[in-house]
C-alpha cells in the first residue's frame, strides 16, 4: 500500500508501453493515462498520513513525501485535463508521448520518497530523461527544427548538471562512506564546517538548481520552453519543480543548522542572481512561453529566500510556495494551451483582446498572472509575503529589499500580458473555444489560487509538520 | 486588547465589508443588463443603509476602536483579521457607502459594454476601499490596499477613454512601486512588535534611525496614493482616461487611502520621525497646492483641470495633518470629507456632458447656461464649493487648516494663501466660459431625473457640511485628540531622554 500510487503508474506504464507497440491510438492513451493520473492522486491522498520505509531502507514513505506525491500527481492530472487535444504532438506518437509522460511522473514521485543517493539518482534520471524525449516530439511547425534545438540543450545541460551532481555526490561518499541520509546527517554535521564538505553539499546541490532553473543553471530554460510544444512545456515548468524543492529540502537539513553559514551565502546570492536575472531578461520577451521560463528563474529565486532560512518554518513556506507556484503557472499554461490553434507558440500580442475572445481565458489569465506577480489576494501574495517575513526574521534584511525590488520589476512584464488580454481590441482574432473540462480545471485553478492566498493557515501547518517529521 | 470594543452580537462592520463581495458573486449569475444595474444599485443602497447605524451607534467620547471584530487568521505570523472604526475612520467609511450608489446611478448610461464585468469590479472595490478602512490588522491592510489595484486597473483599462492602457499602466505600476517598501516596513514592524495589530505598533519606543526608515517607507507608499507633490503624476492621467465611476471612485475615496495611511500610521506609530520630517512635508503641500493651481489654470480639458485641482486641494489636507494640531488635523479630515463630496459632484457633472457631447474641451460647452439652466446651477454650486466660497462645505475645512497652520508657522500659512486664490481663478474661469462664453447648445439635453437624483445628495451634503459641520466634527474630537496626544507622548520622552541621558 505504501508503494500503491508509484506501483500503480508503472502498471500503467507497462499498459502504454504495450499500446505504443500496435498502432498509435492516441484516444485510448489520453483516457487511461487521464484514468491513470485521477487514480494515482487519489492514492497519494489515501497514503498521506502512511508511514513507513522500503527497499533496504533506501524509500521513505511520510507525510513530506506524500504530500509532493499528491502536488505532482494533482499537476498531472491539471495538466492532462487541459492539454487533452495534445496539439502539436503527432497522432502518432502520442501513445509514446504519454507513456514518456507517465514515467517521467514516476521518476518524480520516486524521486521525493528517496533518501539514499543511488536511489535518489535513479529516480531523477527516469524523470529527465523520459522529459529529453518529450521535448523533440513536437511538430515540425516551422521547418526550423527548433523541437530538436531545445532537445539537444537540454540533454546537454541536463548532463552536464548531471555530472556535476554526482561528483558531489562521490565527495560525499568519500567524506561518509555512507549513500543513506539517515546516516549521512550525522556524520555530515560533525563535518559540515569543512571546505570539502561545502563543496560536496554545493556540487550536490546543482542538480536540483539545473531542476529548479536556478541561476547560473538556468540556461536551458528559454530555449526549451520555446522550443517544446505547449503541454510538454506547461509539464516541464511546473511538476518537475516540485521535485527540485523537495529535494533541496533535504539537501539543506544535510548541513543545517549547524555549520550552514557558507550555504546560506551561496543560495543567497543564488536568489539575488535568479531574481534579476530572471526578471530584467522577461521585461522584453514577446513569447509567453520564454517570458514565462524567466518568470521560473526569478520564482526559483524566491523559493531560496525559504530555504536559506535552515528552519522549519522556512521549508515549510517553500513548499507552500511551491505549491502555489505550481497551480499559478498551470492557471497560465492552460491558457497558452487553449489560445494556440494548432500548437504554435503564442506571442503576447497573441492574447489581444482575450477578454472578448474567451472570458473565462481571460479571468484564469489575469488571476494566474496576478497571482505569479504578488498580488494579494492571491497565493504568490502570500508566499512572498511569508518568505520576506521569514528572510527579515533571520536579519536579511538587504536581501529582503531586493526581492522587494523585484516584486516591482516583475509586475511590469506581467501587467504586460493582462493589459494586451484585456485593454486591446482582438481585431480579426477568431474566438477561442473552451471544452467543459478545461472550464473545470480553469475554475478550480482560479478558486484554489484564492483559497491557498487567503487561508494560508491550514496547508503551512500541514506543510510544517511533514517537514519536521523528516529532520 | 484593552484599545477594541468588541462588537457584541451582529457583526456589522464585517456585513458591511462583505456584502458588496457577496453580491458581485451574485451578480455573475444574473443575466440581463438592467437587472443587473438594479442589483448592483440595491446592493450598494443596502451597503450604505446598513453603514447608517455605525453613525447613531457611535461613542463620540472614546478613543478606542469601535464596533470591533478579531478572528485569529493565520496564528502561526499572529495574523488576525481585526476590524474596528474610530472618529478618523467613521466619516470615510460612511462617504464610501454613500458615494457607491451615485456611482452606480451614474454609470447607467455611460457603460454600455460588459456592463456586469464593470458592475463586479464597482463592487470589489467597495468591499476592499471599505475593509482598508476598518482594518486593524496590518497584513488584512495591505491585502486590501493591494487588491484594490485589479478591479481599478480594469475599470480604467477595460472602460476607460482613448489613452487608457498608458493611463491605466501608469496607475498600477506608480501604486505597486510605492507600496513594495510599505511590505518590508510592515514586516520590520511586526519583527520588532511580534505582532501585525495596528494599534499595538503604537506608542512603542523605537529608535529614532528605525522611525526614520520606516517613516519614509510608509511615506513612499501613502504620498503616491494621496498624490503629493512630486508623485502625483499619475493622477492627472488616470483621471482623465477613467470612465465616470473610476474618476470618483478614484478622487473621493482612493486619494483619501494615502491621507489616511498617514493619520493612521505615519503619527501614531512613528511619531519622532513625523516630527523630524514634518517641516519639509509641509513644504511639500505648499508647494502642491501652488502647483496644482497653476496647472489646472492651464487647462483646456474639464477632467484635466479638476484632476490638478485635487493635487491641490489634497495639498491642504497634508498641510493640515503635518502641523500636528487639533484645527488642523480635524480641518483635515474634514477636508478628505469635503473633497470627495465637491471633487466627485464635479467628475459627475463632467461626466454627463460628456455623454451628451462626447467632449470634455472647455471650448466645447460654452454658455451651455442658455439651454442647460438646471446642470449649470449644480455645476455652479460644486465650483463654489470647490473654491471654499463661505456656506459650503470646503470653506470650513480650509479655514480650519488654515486657522491651524496661522497657530503654528505664520509663514508657510501665508505660503498656502495664494493657492486658495488660485483655486478662485480656476474655478471662475471654468464657470465663466461655461456661463457666458459663446453660443450656447441647443443639441444637447438637459439633465433628466435619474441625473438629477444623482447629483442631489451631494449638493445637500456641500451645504450641510457647510453651514452645520458640527455633526461632522463631534465624532473626530477625541480621536483626534488623542492622536495628538501619542504624537506629544512620544516627543516629551523624547526630549526628557535627550536632557537626562
């Protein structure tokens, strides 16, 4: 039971596998990974309070688990929903899509269960290298191959990133002789002083930065949210991200509290990176994907305000930004999903005049953009407001100043798009139609960002609790 | 807690806040443009019905928060959602409930297009102006304040005139920019108080240097919204380009959000600092009352001139809050009273010729006194007011400011003098060409009964205010008091720690 959501998506797995060898029935794919998905958050929901190890130790299952596992598959879900007609990818593929879809889905949920580093490698490797296959199985739109650019860039970042993750991952190794986290805290907090143990913590940390598009391991991100069709996008940005945080959670509690004033200077300095990085380059992209990618580098940054805090306040406000993070980008891929025609791009002048074309589009798009750039009250309001709090309360206040600042950079570019969408006449823009079910998931992404953002109280205790059951 | 008096049994102020929230939930269910007017003018006419007991049910000999409501919100932060009105809070909730419905009267014709959505906007805003204004929680506050900014954004950039994506721009990033540090300080606050209640960061001791910081975050924010001299350059276009309601809503009650953030926060809770940086504040006004004059002199365009009248006219309420005394701060609130009244009557007018004449050119309506004698009288009345002529309402505020300001400092009070001579000159030059001038307009229409109904309410306010203001002023007296009070409280300790270190 405790292994139930993660066994039941690699049942399915093997189902879609089997589907991809007849010929392509996208049909059939999109319902039962949809079946899949629906089962397997449900599952998460039902596991929530298990507890319990597997494997030689090597899977925890908690509340900290279990409540990403519910994040990733919700995401899933919200994802298959609203991205159903799959444009852009060819009929054909589409049984191959899914299954590299639902595997990557795996990879992600083994990825927060494990708390040994082999495991932990494992798992994320499944989860990215299912996503480098997704990213090229986009249409040839243009004749410019730009589906296979972005391909190449990521699985070159991703492995550099790799590389690098596991090289401080053989440090850690060498300094412990242990792969399990159980064993590792002890033994790394004696030594957590120590340049070499600095280093293997900063070098292990880089895989989940390249995750999280955290500066300077965010070059992929422009390119590939361009480059990707506009589901595998909307997929990319958001549920991997959860994934990332958990685990630089867990990277964190390696070193904290003791010792841990040469990594808060790293991610301090990372967030400060991120935030301006991400937000000066998304002031002038007319691509809503790309300026959505820069968005993701400068929220990265924020979530780094929480951790660099080493308690368990901070990681709990993580998470819940992260949460919120993830239903806000959703709220705005959908829209990205159902305003291009037949899987193009959409440029911002693209959503002109949105609010006669769809209004419910609209609504989900100034909410989610809204929300993304702080403003109360919705959830990236209250995130941000609780990871200032928590910053100021830990004497950043400089840093708190500059992510104030950019609070205010950020709300041009965003601005920028509700004003096209809603102060811009459509011209000769056709309507854009919205089936049932995305009007569904539309609503409930636009009733939950409001819910999370005005009682904040219920999900951070929950989210204090899982984290202090893994310290 | 000993500052709240607990609301036993209904609770008031928490209906008033939600009920305008309530029913624009309401109204996207309902079909059909004229209904949908109707729910939303009974909506707004219950709103300020209900409003009508905080008045009776008032403690005038209290300072404490009134009517007050206190639900833990998110206890990890010691976030309450805390409500309570006092004598500076009272007059402005009740001018927003009150203005609401003329505003919604005086959209009926002039929105066409997506009247609902306009309609839903109308109402969150009534809900978040009236909840900044009763909220005692900092962070319930900012929320509000900052919510605020959506629907006025759409109003102005959905609804509003040619220029409306710059003007509606210009507006949200302005306010935004102001308020980022007015989060930081509120959050430094809460670190040094452990808690976000507005009443408790009150009369605590900080250091001089922190009052200073904190000082000039919260003066950031609330001089944008006021707008002071040099910020106020969002104003004029937003103004213009707004459609009637978002001009009044914007004039009467918004501009009064960056007044009341400095009666609220900037004296009580950093008072050393208001002492220190008063002085060059009340150079400020002088110099945004002059500047205001000036340019509204200058003007062709009737939304253009009353825009820069406001800058004006709000430059007395700052210069009557900075000279810390009881005229001043009571002529000032009365003031805030006063413009919304006079200030929104005149977008009103605007308004109604502009949907006649599709012009808001001064040219355009000259000697419309020929054809349309019952819009000329109110508008001739409201300019009067404007220019604080004796029997109007704005005359009893300027002159308390100003009896204030001759206690204290006879030579910045002289400096505000010719402002009130300027306001003069643009209010009868407007009168004058609009009067007198030209040929007059037999096409257009006189106001109907529905404009009429709109308009009135106000005009009796112009001259209740005017000739009786002491209902008006009775409620502020303690609380006005008493501010003074933690104002005086804070620089004797101040002095008695500079003398005996």
């Amino acid at each position: 039971m405790l292994f139930a959501p993660e066994l039941l998506l690699l049942i399915g797995s093997l189902v879609l596998f089997c589907l991809c060898l007849g010929k392509g029935n996208g049909k059939l794919a999109k319902n039962l990974t949809l079946g899949l998905a629906i089962a397997a958050s449900l599952l998460s929901l039902a596991t929530l309070n298990m507890k319990g190890s597997m494997f030689y130790d090597a899977y925890h299952v908690d509340l900290f688990s279990q409540l990403f596992k519910l994040g990733i598959s919700v995401g899933f879900v919200a994802v298959l929903m609203f991205g159903s007609e799959l444009k852009g990818i060819d009929d054909r593929m589409r049984p191959e899509y899914f299954l590299f879809m639902v595997l990557s889905t795996i990879g992600l949920m083994m990825l927060v269960s494990s708390v040994e580093l082999l495991t932990l490698f494992i798992a994320l490797e499944l989860s990215s290298y299912s996503l480098y296959l997704m990213v090229p199985m986009r249409d040839d739109h243009g004749g410019l191959r730009i589906q296979m650019e972005a391909a190449i860039k990521y699985i070159l970042f991703g492995a550099v990133a790799t590389g690098i993750m596991l090289y401080g991952m053989s440090f850690i190794y060498g300094l412990t002789g242990t792969t399990y986290f159980v064993e590792l805290i002890p033994k790394l907090h004696t030594l957590a002083s120590t340049p070499t143990a600095m280093l293997a913590i900063a070098l292990f940390m880089s895989g989940f930065f390249y995750k999280l598009a955290v500066f300077p391991f965010h070059f992929w991100v422009p390119d590939v949210y361009q480059g990707a069709s506009n589901v595998t996008t909307a997929f990319i940005a958001s549920i991997p991200k959860l994934g990332a945080v958990a685990l630089l959670i867990r990277i964190t509690t390696l070193v904290a509290p003791v010792g841990g004033e040469a990594v808060v200077t790293m991610l301090m300095i990372l967030a400060v990176c991120s935030m301006f990085y991400g937000n000066l380059s998304a002031l002038v992209q007319t691509d809503v994907k790309r300026m959505l990618g820069f968005s993701g580098i400068s929220h990265a940054g924020f979530v780094l305000l929480g951790l660099l805090t080493l308690k368990d306040t901070g990681y709990a406000t993580s998470m819940y930004y992260i949460a919120g993070y993830l239903f806000m980008n959703l709220a705005c891929f959908l829209v990205i999903c159902k305003v291009s025609r037949n899987g193009e791009n959409v440029t911002i002048e693209d959503l002109s005049g949105l609010y006669k074309r769809a209004p419910l589009l609209a609504f989900t798009l100034l909410v989610g953009m809204m929300a993304l750039a702080g403003i109360p009250p919705f959830v990236g309001f209250m995130g941000k407001f609780m990871l200032l709090t928590g910053a100021l309360r830990d004497g950043h206040l400089p840093l708190v100043i500059l992510a104030a600042l950019n609070t205010a950079i950020a709300i041009y570019y965003y601005l920028s798009v509700v004003r096209v969408a809603f102060c811009s006449a459509p011209e000769e823009r056709p309507d854009v139609p919205v089936d049932m079910l995305t009007r569904l998931v539309s609503i409930s992404l636009i009733a939950v960002i409001i819910a999370m953002g005005v009682a904040p109280r219920q999900i951070l205790d929950i989210a204090t609790i899982a984290v202090k059951s893994i310290l | 807690m000993d500052f709240l008096i607990m609301n036993e049994g209904f609770p008031l102020l928490s209906t008033i806040v939600f009920l305008p929230l309530a029913g624009a939930i309401i109204l996207l269910l309902l079909p059909g443009e004229n209904v949908q007017r109707s729910w939303t003018m009974l909506v707004t006419m219950v709103t300020a019905a209900i409003s009508l007991p905080l008045y009776s049910g008032f403690d005038p000999d209290t300072a404490k928060y009134q009517f007050a409501e206190h639900v833990s919100w998110i206890p990890s932060l010691q976030i309450n959602y805390t409500l309570g009105i006092d004598g500076i809070s009272l007059l402005l909730v009740l001018l927003t409930t009150l203005i609401m419905p003329l505003c919604v009267l005086g959209s009926w014709t002039y929105i066409q297009k997506r009247v609902k959505e306009f309609m839903v906007c109308l109402l969150l805003m009534e809900t978040a102006m009236l909840g900044v204004f009763m909220a005692l929680d900092f962070v319930l506050f900012y929320v509000l304040w900052e919510a605020m900014l959506i629907p006025m954004y759409l109003l102005i950039g959905v609804w509003g005139g040619p220029r409306k994506i710059y003007a509606s721009i210009k507006f949200f990033l302005y306010t935004l920019a102001g308020s980022v540090m007015l989060l930081v300080a509120i959050i430094a606050l809460y670190l040094k108080t452990g808690s976000f209640s507005i009443p408790m960061m009150m009369g605590q001791e900080y250091s001089s240097t922190f009052q200073l910081w904190v000082f000039l975050a919260f003066f950031l924010a609330f001089a944008i919204k006021v707008p002071m001299f040099p910020f106020h350059t969002w104003l004029p276009a937003a103004h213009v380009e707004a459609p009637t309601a978002g001009s009044v809503i914007l004039a009467s009650i918004l501009l009064k959000m960056g007044t009341y953030g400095f009666l609220r926060f900037c004296l009580p809770i950093t008072p050393l600092a208001t002492l220190s940086l008063g002085p060059y504040i009340l150079w400020l006004s002088i110099a945004a009352i002059l500047y205001g004059g000036f340019t509204a002199l200058a003007q062709s365009d009737m939304k253009k001139l009353i825009a820069y009248s406001s800058v004006g006219h709000m430059g007395f309420v700052t210069l009557g809050i900075f000279f810390l005394n009881r005229q001043g701060l009571e002529g000032a609130i009365l003031q805030m009273i006063n413009h919304g009244v006079t200030t929104g009557a005149l977008f009103l007018c605007v308004g109604m010729m502009y949907e006649r004449t599709h012009s808001r050119e001064i040219a355009d309506h000259s000697g419309i006194a020929q054809n349309l004698p019952v819009f000329v009288s109110f508008l001739t009345v409201f300019s009067l007011s404007s220019l604080a002529f004796p029997a109007t309402n704005s005359f009893v505020g300027e002159f308390l400011v100003l009896a204030g300001a001759f206690s204290v400092n006879k030579v910045i009070a002289g400096a505000a003098i010719p402002g009130a001579i300027l306001a003069a000159a643009y209010m009868m030059r407007l009168l004058q060409h609009v009067l007198f001038r030209g040929p007059g307009r037999p096409d257009i229409a006189d106001l109907n009964v529905r404009e009429i109904v709109t308009l009135a309410p106000l005009l009796c306010f112009v001259f209740w205010i005017g000739l009786a203001p002491e209902p008006f002023l009775s409620v502020m007296h303690t609380s006005v008091d008493y501010l003074i009070q933690q104002v005086d409280v804070a620089r004797s300790a101040h002095i008695a720690m500079n003398v005996f270190p």
